[in-house]
C-alpha cells in the first residue's frame, strides 16, 4: 500500500467498499496519474484534505470530485484547570440514550459525510450512531462527556488522546440549549480531561459555515 494513502478500515467494513485517505495536499501535483493510480487499486470513494481552493474543479474520468466542506484547524495551548460545571459527567452506560444518538446524527449534519450530496442522510445517520456507540465502548475514543439536563443528555463531546495532543472528534449540543453555555461548559471540561491526562494541546476544529461551534471555541482561547 502507498505510503501517500492509507484505507480506512472502519469507513470500508462499513460501506463494503475500499474508501482511502490521502496525505493532504497529495493529489494536487500529477493529479490525474495519481486519480488513476487509486482506482486501479479499486478504491471507490476517496477522501482529500487540501489547503487550496478549488481542486473540485479538476476534470478526470475516474472519479466525481466533491466539494464537502471548508474547516478551520483550531490549536489551543491546555493549561489551567478550571471547575466543571456540575450538569457534567462522563456517560457511563453501557449504550448510548436515544438522546445522545440523536445528538450524534445532529453533528453528522455537519460533518463530511452529512454534506456529501452522494451519501443518504440514512446512511449518515446509521454511521454517527454506530460512531457515538463504539465511542462509548472505547474504541474509538477515550471518553464521553456529556451535559444533562433533568437528567436528558442535552450535548456531549468524545475525547481521544495521541500523546500530547487530546482530540474532540464529535461534538453536539440540543438546538433548544445553544447560546445558554453548554457548548462552553463542555469545552471546559473536556480541556480539563486533557490536563488531567498530560496532555498540552487540544486540536479541533469545525466547518467554515458552522460559525456558532467556532464561536466556542474561539472563547476558549
């Protein structure tokens, strides 16, 4: 397998078919003899992380680009401890509430799979639940932290920790509870996990038209 590109498992076990990610800006330089190169490796979907504009515009016969998203890489310097609010804990059942799969197919709304025209909102529902489900687990992720509210899951925020980087991958908060302070609070505790765990630096981020989760955590910093 190429150094350049790596498959990912959990994406081709679920669809049945090989889906590939490449290092970023890896396609823009001989694009259409690497495109070629990747089909001939019967890979069908194909996801590329770019820090310039307009490759969807690159014509070629072996796949259909799309456009997904643009998102803004948030790196936040984790070093004071604050105290968490006390509607905070981590979830510890065993599967996730109908609440909390809900919440998860509201992030999926914004994510890459949500916002490729190609992929079914069932299909994208089925991989938030199934994402949220082995988060809980551990398998995915380190830990679960959830807001609730009259004893309702109102957001959460999954941890995963790589050394001195900690990651919130997914990330939601109710409709009915933004602008009240959840998505604040939540991103406060999940720093505090971090420091807890040694970690420096929390690496997130969210899309370019998602201003609100940007807002949050722009006032972290």
């Amino acid at each position: 397998m190429s150094e350049n590109f790596k498959i990912q498992e959990w994406d081709t076990n679920f669809f049945g078919f090989k889906v590939a990610k490449t290092e970023m800006d890896y396609l823009w330089s001989n694009s259409i003899t690497k495109l070629e190169g990747l089909f001939n490796e019967d890979i069908e979907l194909v996801i590329f992380n770019s820090t310039k504009p307009d490759f969807e515009k690159l014509s070629n016969k072996y796949y259909d680009i799309v456009k997904v998203y643009n998102r803004i890489p948030i790196i936040k310097e984790v070093k004071t401890l604050t105290k968490n609010h006390p509607n905070i804990s981590s979830y510890r059942d065993e599967l996730p509430s109908p609440e909390l799969i809900k919440l998860a197919k509201l992030a999926a709304k914004e994510g890459r799979f949500g916002r490729d025209s190609q992929i079914s909102v069932g299909i994208y529902n089925k991989i938030f639940e199934e994402w949220i489900t082995n988060s809980i687990k551990g398998i995915i992720a380190d830990d679960v932290l959830v807001y609730k509210h009259d004893e309702k899951v109102v957001g959460f925020g999954t941890i995963k920790i790589e050394g001195e980087n900690g990651y919130a991958p997914l990330f939601a908060v109710n409709r009915n509870f933004e602008g009240k302070g959840v998505s604040f609070a939540l991103m406060r505790a999940v720093e505090n996990k971090l420091i807890e765990q040694g970690c420096k630096y929390l690496v997130s981020g969210t899309q370019e038209i998602n201003r609100k989760a940007l807002s949050s955590l722009e006032g972290l910093v």
